[in-house]
C-alpha cells in the first residue's frame, strides 16, 4: 500500500474512534452524579465493533449531546416528550415540534434559529429543476433523517433509503440516484466544500421546519444555561460544519479508499 494509503487508512481509525467517543453513552450513574435527562426524537444506535464512521444527521442529536453533565440521550418521540417533561421524567426535548403544538402545565417552548426544512441536491447537469419533476426520480434519502416517505407520498419519488447520510451522499456520487434531501443548514455547509461543486444543484425547501428546544421550567439555572450555550446560533454552526466535514470524508474514504488491509 502507498504511503498515501496508510496516511488515509489512520485517519479512517482517527474518524472511526473519535465518533465512538461523541456517540459514547455517558456512565449509568450520571443522574445520581448531577446529570439530567434529556431527550430527542431519535437516537443513533451504537456502532459495532469494526463497523465504518458514521456520523448522525440530526444536528439536534450532536448538539445535546455536548451539554456537559448530561445522561445518556433518550430517544422520546413528540407526543411522549410533552406527557414526560410535563411529570417531571425528561429535562428537555429538542427537536421538530409544530407551532400549534399544546404545551403542558409547567413546560417552556423556544424557537431555535435553526433550519431543517428540506432541500434537495443534485449534480449540476441535473434536468430537475422543481419538486414535480422527482416524480418517478430517484431519491436519496437517510434512514436517520427526517423525511423518508415524505418525498414519495407528496410528489411520487421513488425513494431509495440508506442506512446514514455518508451512505445517501455516496449513493447520489456514484449515480444510484437522481437527488439527494437533506436538512436545509447541513446541505448549506456541505456544499461550500469544493468537492461538493459538481453536486451543487439545489432545490430551495418545499415547506420550512425549524427546531424547538422544550423544557421544565422548573429547571435549574444551570441546565438552563447550558442548554442555551449548547443550542445558541454560533454553537449550532459550529457543530454543523464540524458534522459536514466529518461527514464529507467519510463519503472520501469510501468512494477512495474502500480497503485498507
């Protein structure tokens, strides 16, 4: 193997044990030892052993789980959520919640500056210039995403759903399909890397999401503030271009370098 290749092959093991440690689940006692609960609507499964980097694409998931202190992240859905941070079992919530959502007794909603509405990528030679035209199209789509089913059931995609947003990108790469759709801030910073250029056909959002931090009010001030730092503009773009860089070599290493044995 060139000195390049071992060169790549160690910062795949870099990539591989830097993500196990973000991903990590913090000691089972963290509670007892002043940690709180927090939940999200979903939670990536840990990787098994020798399995590739992968990276989640829900920034909300990445983000929470910088709050130091924190228990392990439940994977709680919206309407769940509410009943729990309304008797006292979760901390905070973070995630895609409707306007006209009913808050509970004691609950607090924040709007976050955050956009997750969806926005689709293409190669710059693409003939799809509006929604309608993905009909019978093919799509790329992240089973941990936000929008599988969504394409197909509103303008008849044909949906082809990867395990993660490495897998989806590389599959729109190699030409297995026509588009790929993504939340609409993460695209935005994936594609101000240059190996993005020829891929950097876009369809601006279709509807808008955005995300919502919900929690007790009760909470103390220093849950409150370190939520606030955690979800706060600069932390969000700091955390999303970190998560497209990571994610960007990821999808290098598998279309470059696919065995390092």
């Amino acid at each position: 193997m060139s000195d390049s290749g071992w060169r790549l092959c160690r910062l795949m093991c870099a990539a591989s044990i830097g993500l196990s440690a973000w991903l990590a689940p913090l000691p089972a006692n963290a509670q007892e030892a002043g940690g709180w609960r927090l939940g999200v609507a979903q939670v990536p499964d840990t990787p098994l052993p020798g399995a590739k980097p992968r990276t989640p694409v829900r920034i909300e998931t990445l983000a929470v789980q910088s709050v130091q202190d924190s228990a392990p992240l439940q994977a709680v859905a919206l309407d769940r959520a509410l009943a729990q941070l309304r008797d006292g079992q979760l901390d905070a919530w973070v995630g895609v919640a409707p306007d006209d959502v009913v808050l509970p007794d004691g609950v607090q909603r924040r709007t976050l500056d955050w956009s997750v509405s969806p926005s689709a990528m293409m190669r710059t030679d693409t003939d799809i210039h509006d929604w309608a035209a993905l009909a019978g199209r093919t799509v790329c789509l992240s089973a941990d995403g936000r929008f599988v089913g969504e394409l197909s059931a509103r303008f008849a995609a044909i949906e082809q759903v990867y395990p993660s947003a490495t897998d989806a990108l590389l599959a729109l790469r190699i030409g297995q399909c026509d588009a790929a759709v993504l939340d609409e801030s993460f695209l935005r910073q994936l594609l101000a890397y240059p190996e993005w250029r020829k891929f950097s056909a876009q369809l601006a959002p279709y509807r808008q999401a955005g995300l919502t931090q919900l929690r007790r009010a009760e909470l103390p001030a220093s849950g409150r503030q370190a939520l606030a730092q955690a979800l706060n503009p600069a932390s969000l773009q700091k955390a999303v271009r970190e998560q497209a860089k990571t994610i960007a070599f990821e999808v290098y290493l598998d279309q470059t370098v696919p065995d390092c044995h």
